[in-house]
C-alpha cells in the first residue's frame, strides 16, 4: 500500500491473479483434462467450462460411458489440485421421447442435478433444442435494452440517426447476433419473435412511425432482415469450417450420409451443413474452399515486408501530373538496373481479372466474378511474383497502384490466405 510492501511468500499452488498470463497459464494447466475422458464420450473444453456428451439408444450405456469418465475427470482433478464443483454440475437429457427417464450420475457420490434447460456459454440449451427458452430470455433482455433508444431518440435533445444506429448494433443487435449460427435451425415462428425488437429499433432509430412499412425501414437504415443476417452468418462460419482442415466440425459438415433420410422427412430440422447447402445455389456447390493453415506458417518464419512510395508527400488532386510523372522517371533512375513488374487488378459488373506487365509483356487472368477489387490486386502480385521466381530474376522491382494492399503486406496481424502466400514467397 503506498511505499510499504508485504512480505515475500511462495506461492505453492494456482495462477498468479490479476497478471496477463493467468488465463494462458490456466489453459494450459486444464488443458490435460481432456486426455483422461474416454474416446466414446464427446468433450468439449472452454477456459474453464467442461462439457462431456453421450449418445445411444441404451440409457444403461450413456450411464456406464458416463459415469467412468467423471470418474476419471474427479481422480485427474484429486491429482492435479483442482476442484470440480458438484453444485455447479449440471445435466441435460436430450430427448424427444415423452416418458424416458434421466440417467442417474454421481459426482464424488453427489448425485448430479438434471434440469430441463441450462445456460451454458452464453445460449440457453433445453432438453428437446427448441431454443424457445434461449429466445424468449434473449427477447426479454432486448426489449429491456429498447429502454437506452427511447432515451437517446428524443426529439428536443436527441442523437441523431446515424448515432442510433450504432447504439443499436452494437449493443442490441449483436446480441440477436450471438449464437444465431446454433439458434438458425429452429422454427421459423420461434425466430420471428426476435423480428419484433429488430423492427422497433429501427422505428426508435429512424423516427419512423408505427404504421411504416418494414421493407422501407430495411432502405433507410441500410439493414438486413434478421432472416437475412442470420443466413450470412451461418454462410460466413460454414466457409470458415471449410477453410480449416483441423476444424472439428470439418467431417460432420462434408459427410452427406443423413442427407437422404433429412429429405425424406422434412418434418426434421436439418443439421447445419444440410441447411447451409440448401441456402447456397447449385453453381456454389463444386466450388472449391482454399484452406487455410493457421499453424503452418508461425510468424518469425515469414518475410517482413517494406515499400517505396516517392509519392508519399504528394496528394493526387493537389499535384501537377507533370510533378508526378518527374518524379517516377527519378525513382526509375535510380533503379535502373531492376526489372520492372506492374501489377493491376480490375472488377466490372460480372467480370474480375488481374494482370501484370513485364519486358513488354502482358499476363492477365480472369477470376471468378465474386472476388473483389483487393482480390485481383493481391492476386496480380501473387502471379507476379511466382513469374519472378519462375524465371529467376534476380533483380526486380513490382508496383502496385493499392495502397490498402501494401499496408497488408506489411502487416503482421492480416488473416488473408492470399497476403500469407505472398509473404512467403
């Protein structure tokens, strides 16, 4: 306290509280939990928060699965100084069936407690995956959060539209956001009870009145149906999956062996790749997914990357041409003895290309029509560069007219397949 200190202990046992690294710390002292859990129980480990998972038509075998690997996971706990709580243990028997009774678990000889829906990770799961109890609690809460619109939107002092806006997605709607991947599969009626909260943000926002069409409120406010929203995020994380190779939902999504029975019975929620499938056109379906592989490349292993930019203290309206034109042929003086590559990628209404020219020719590709303009740029060079080492130019230099793509190469933190691939070239 002040300039007075305690005295120095030993710390025997735990994390050090309050230091950035007793989170990774921790992960890393639970982390061999898992490897104690029997290869027939499903787990699943987040920081803190154990999930373990049987299924089987024999409820004698989901409590003899079970029941060992608690078993397991409390004598691994017993040996490694941690505690698993029983009164925090809850369990959840998922099932259609009217009369089936829960099995019957022991923790440590506390028997576990079975409720018919629990909160876990922020969604609430009920025992027949409805979600009607995540949603109406998320409703409940949205609704309550209306209450910062109405204060903020009044008409003597109000913000205005914009600020609104940002208050509301930020606050309210990435909370509808969160965990619509898991919650899209449920019955269109469910969901729709969200689409009152979206539509009375909007109202508050906007200004709107209550009789205002909702496809005009949609064009003023530049926003998506949560219909929409939550088939484009569904659509961002289904690509995601794909583009890991070690994703653990990578060989349930490619594995179409329930896809007829799905079919047949309509009545049944599809699971997510079926839905996702069936929300992409044909042409989407062969389309192969680049993989990414986030652990292959570390960091101190790729190249730093730097730029010459003569025009740096120049801005393009301020500037003569005939200023900028001198100035490029001095920086090519100077490099003189470097061979020139000039990269350019373009995008029209149903057409993407790229292309690069070097001693005197030129080398144009056409991409697929849904890559965008920073996609050709990044693609010239990566084509550009891959002729330079083809070819085995010694000395070159390569120009870009993309700002936003040079300040990628020199960053270290992008996440582009594309931007990696050329910073190992």
């Amino acid at each position: 306290m002040g300039n007075t200190y305690s005295n120095i202990f030993c710390q025997v046992e735990g994390v050090p509280q309050g230091c950035v690294l007793s989170v990774t710390l921790f992960v890393l002292a639970i982390d061999p939990i898992l490897s104690v859990i029997p290869q027939t129980v499903q787990k699943n480990l987040y920081v803190d928060d154990l999930h373990i998972s049987c299924y089987a038509r024999n409820m004698q075998l989901i409590e003899r699965q079970l029941q060992t690997a608690i078993n397991n996971i409390v004598e691994w706990s017993n040996k490694s100084g941690f505690t698993i709580s029983a009164q925090k243990t809850i369990g959840i028997h998922f099932c259609k069936r009217p009369l089936h009774p829960d099995p019957e678990l022991f923790l440590s000889g506390v028997p576990i407690r079975f409720q018919d829906n629990y909160k876990f990770l922020g969604i609430v799961f009920d025992k027949r995956l409805t979600f009607l109890p995540h949603i109406a609690s998320l409703r409940k809460r949205c609704l309550r959060l209306l209450n910062i619109l109405r204060t903020l939107s009044n008409t003597s002092w109000g913000a205005e539209r914009s600020c609104l806006l940002r208050v509301y997605r930020s606050i309210i709607r990435s909370m509808i956001d969160y965990g619509s991947v898991v919650c899209g599969s449920d019955l269109p009626s469910y969901l729709k009870r969200l689409d009152y909260v979206h539509h009375q943000a909007l109202m508050l926002c906007l200004g709107a009145f209550r009789t205002s069409p909702i496809p005009s409120l949609y064009a003023e406010a530049f926003e998506q149906s949560l219909s929409s929203r939550r088939d484009k995020l569904s659509l961002s994380y289904y690509f995601r999956i794909l583009s890991n190779d070690n994703h653990p939902l990578r060989g349930t999504l490619l594995n179409g062996n329930n896809n007829r029975l799905f079919n047949a019975r309509p009545s049944c929620i599809p699971h997510f790749g079926l839905r996702m499938r069936n929300i992409l056109p044909d042409t989407f379906h062969d389309v192969k997914i680049h993989t990414n592989d986030f652990c292959g490349h570390p960091p101190w292993m790729e190249n730093s990357i730097s730029y010459i930019n003569p025009f740096g203290n120049f801005t393009k309206s301020d500037s003569i041409n005939s200023v900028l034109i001198s100035l490029f042929n001095k920086h090519r003086q100077f490099y003189q003895s470097y061979q020139p590559v000039f990269t350019d990628g373009s995008k029209s209404l149903n057409h993407v290309g790229c292309a690069f020219f070097t001693n005197s020719r030129i080398i144009s590709y056409k991409l697929h029509s849904l890559k965008s303009v920073f996609s050709s740029e990044i693609t010239a060079v990566y084509f550009a560069l891959k002729y330079i080492d083809v070819h085995e130019i010694r000395k070159s230099i390569l120009y870009t007219d993309s700002m936003s793509l040079l300040e990628s190469l020199r960053s270290s933190s992008t996440r582009n397949p594309l931007i990696k691939e050329v910073r190992l070239l």
